[in-house]
C-alpha cells in the first residue's frame, strides 16, 4: 500500500440483502429523532449528562438530545446552534442513507474505501472537527 487512497463508487449490492449500512443507520437516527420529539426529552428540563453534572462544563455530546429535538421539528438553525457537529452529522448520515434507498431501486449501493494516509487524514480531521465543536460548546454555554 502506497500513499493514500480514498474512493467513493457505486457498487452492486448483494443479493440476499436489502438494507445497507448507511439506511439502517439512517433509519436509526430518524427513529431517535423521533423518540426524542414523541417522548419530549429534548426539552424535559433535565441533563443526563454527568460530566457537566460533575464539571459544570459541556461534555463534546452536550445538545445532541436537543438538537435531534429540533432536528424533528425541522428547525435547523435551532439545531446548529445547540450541537453544530452532531446536526450536520445526522444530516449526512440522513442524505447517505436516502441516497443508498434510491441505489437499491437499480441493486447497487454506495460503498466509501480509505486506506493509508487518505484514513489517517480523516481520522485527523474527525478529531480536530470533534475538538472545534467541544470548544464551541463551551464558549455557547451549551
């Protein structure tokens, strides 16, 4: 293996399959947005949070219950300003699976290849975009 390698192709899809990764995730956050606006917890008035019960300071997760809140009732500028990373996360993962369904009609998937350097760089940049959004967090008062 030399250098970095990132693909991003379509590929046909197993036959004995029907769901793909990225459509059952997608269903799964759909389905905790939903829990989250039916059961009320995003604005229950109650932090399941220890660390900032502990610290008084936001953990990196601080907001996600009420952005997947906000993300259910379609208010998206809400939902950026409580959890930016997990919002413009469950937004892609939501766009991924949509776009795995529509894949499916033709039996062919999508399929993401990072290898060497390419999955280093990645890594790297999950961090650092992990690290800005706790700083966020933290100067919001989230």
């Amino acid at each position: 293996m030399t250098g970095s390698s990132f693909g991003l192709s379509i590929a046909p899809r197993p036959g004995d399959r029907v769901l793909t990764g990225p459509m059952t995730l997608a269903g799964l956050a759909l389905a905790a947005c939903a829990v989250t606006r039916v059961s009320g917890l995003d604005h229950a008035g109650v932090s399941f949070c220890y660390f900032k019960a502990l610290t008084g300071y936001a953990c990196f997760t601080c907001g996600t219950t009420r952005a997947l809140g906000h993300l259910a009732r379609f208010d998206l500028p809400a939902a950026f300003a409580v959890q930016p990373l997990v919002t413009a996360g469950t937004l892609a993962l939501l766009l991924w699976g949509a776009i795995d369904a529509a894949l499916v009609l033709s039996g062919n998937r999508t399929t993401v290849r990072l290898e060497g350097r390419a999955l280093r760089a990645v890594a790297v940049l999950v961090i650092g975009l992990a690290t800005l959004n706790w700083l966020y967090l933290l100067a919001a008062g989230v």
